[in-house]
C-alpha cells in the first residue's frame, strides 16, 4: 500500500473542481457544473474508507475463508435462497470477522490526522485535528495530553466492550504449560510498557497545573479536562469524529465484503 499521504493527495487531484471526478460527472450529463467534493463531509469519507478498506478486507477474507463451503450448500440444497442463505448462514458465521475489521476501521478512523487535515480543511475538524493544533500550533501541552487521554480511553473503551468472553482456566495446577504461558504474558507486558510508555507520559502531564510539559507533573488538577470537555469546538468534533468513523466503517464494510466464486 502506497503512503497515505501519496493517496491523499491523489484524491485531492479527483475530487478537485476541475478533477477527473467533476469531468466526469460532467460529461456523464450527470451535473452541469462542478460539485464541491473536497472540505466537505464527503471528501473526508471517500478518502477515509479508501484509505482504510484494505484494513477491512484482509479481515473479512480470513473470516469468510474459515466458512465451510459444505454449509453453505447445505443451506441451498435444503431450500434456501442465496439471501435467506446469507443471512442466515454467512453472516452469522462471518460475525466475528465483522466485528474485529469494524472494530480496527473504526479505531484507525477515529485517530486519523493526516486525512481529515487535508480533504476536510480547517472547517471540518476532528478529534486528532484538534490534539495536533493544541500542541503544535497552541502548545497548550496539558489541554493536548487530556484531548489524547480522551480519545485513548474512548477507544480502548471500544476495545474492552468488543471482546469475547472467555472461559475459566482449569483447575489452577502449576505445570510447565501454565509457567511457560506466565513467562510468556510477562514478556509481553514488558513489550506492551515499552509501547505505552509515551502515552503514559502524555496522561501524566494532562493532570499537570503548569500549562507546559513537565513529567512527572508539578502538581495534580482535572481543570484541563474541564476546559476541553467544555469547549463547543471539541465536543462538537468528539460527536463529528465518531459518526465519521461509523460511516468510514460501514462503507469499507459494505466495499470490502469479499464476494465468493462458486
């Protein structure tokens, strides 16, 4: 896959005034004058779902692989039409799949910067827009780091929501397989502190009373995050970046759904 940044501006030549898209539209007889598709919701959503199909259906295409071809057949010999066939067969079978692309497009989505920052303009703003002017721009380093906590927990909420339930482990006996399974999950931890580590210094200085980066913080206060959840510019990208990453999602579901040969 080509740099996302490559791809955005390939969509920036098509979805321009005088793009491919426009021309085409307009030797179609489908408009007679330009369509504005670039700073506006629907550049942002083209280039998002394009960006993040891949992501969907290398997931799908494992999960509608494991399907047993046997079942579906069944299904068709005992009566059933390919719809009441795949809705009754495929998709339920496919659930997990759905889940796991939908759940990793909408994440990808709702944490996208470079995207929204080039198709949607300073007019849309989303949550990442918002973090990146706050520290860049603002450097207002704790409104920043409270703006990414924020975003963090709102996924990792998503994440905890999402996942399966899992069954008790047997009868708590020490063997070889469970201390090779305890050092392995140690060694992970420490892979996983590793990977957090600058989100951990971003939360701690969201709680800083300085308005500049300083870890571990001088001082503790919740008064940067109730600036940021009372700023109208913020809560009104949290609502416009969710309902974004919905429709970024359904639209590389419904682009990304493998179709079988028979």
């Amino acid at each position: 896959m080509l740099n996302l940044v490559v791809r955005t501006f390939g969509w920036i030549a098509l979805l321009a005034q005088n793009g491919l898209v426009n021309q085409a539209l307009q030797a179609l007889g489908v408009v007679d004058g330009p369509v504005k598709l670039l700073f506006n919701f629907a550049g942002v959503f083209i280039g998002l779902t394009h960006i993040f199909l891949p992501f969907m259906v290398l997931v799908l295409i494992g999960a509608i692989q494991n399907i047993p071809r046997d079942v579906e057949d069944a299904a068709r010999v005992l009566g059933a039409s390919w719809g009441s066939a795949f809705f009754r067969v495929t998709l339920p079978l496919s659930a997990p799949g759905i889940l796991s692309g939908s759940i990793l497009v909408f994440v990808l989505t709702i944490s996208a910067l470079v995207t929204p920052r080039l198709l949607g303009g300073p007019t849309y703003q989303v949550m990442s827009t918002l973090i990146y002017d706050e520290f860049l721009q603002r450097l207002n380093w704790p409104a920043g780091s409270a703006q990414s906590l924020l975003l963090t927990v709102m996924v990792l909420t998503l994440v905890y929501l999402s996942r399966p339930a899992r069954a008790a482990d047997g009868d708590g006996r020490v063997t070889a397989a469970r201390v090779r399974t305890w050092l392995l999950r140690g060694w992970v931890a420490l892979v996983l502190g590793f990977l957090t580590l600058p989100v951990v210094v971003i939360a701690l200085a969201s709680f800083s009373r300085t308005s500049y980066l300083t870890v571990p913080p001088r001082g503790l206060t919740l008064r940067w995050f109730a600036a940021v959840l009372g700023d109208a510019e913020y809560v009104h990208a949290i609502g416009f970046s969710v309902v974004l990453a919905l429709v970024a999602t359904i639209g590389s579901l419904g682009a990304g759904w493998p179709r079988r040969s028979r």
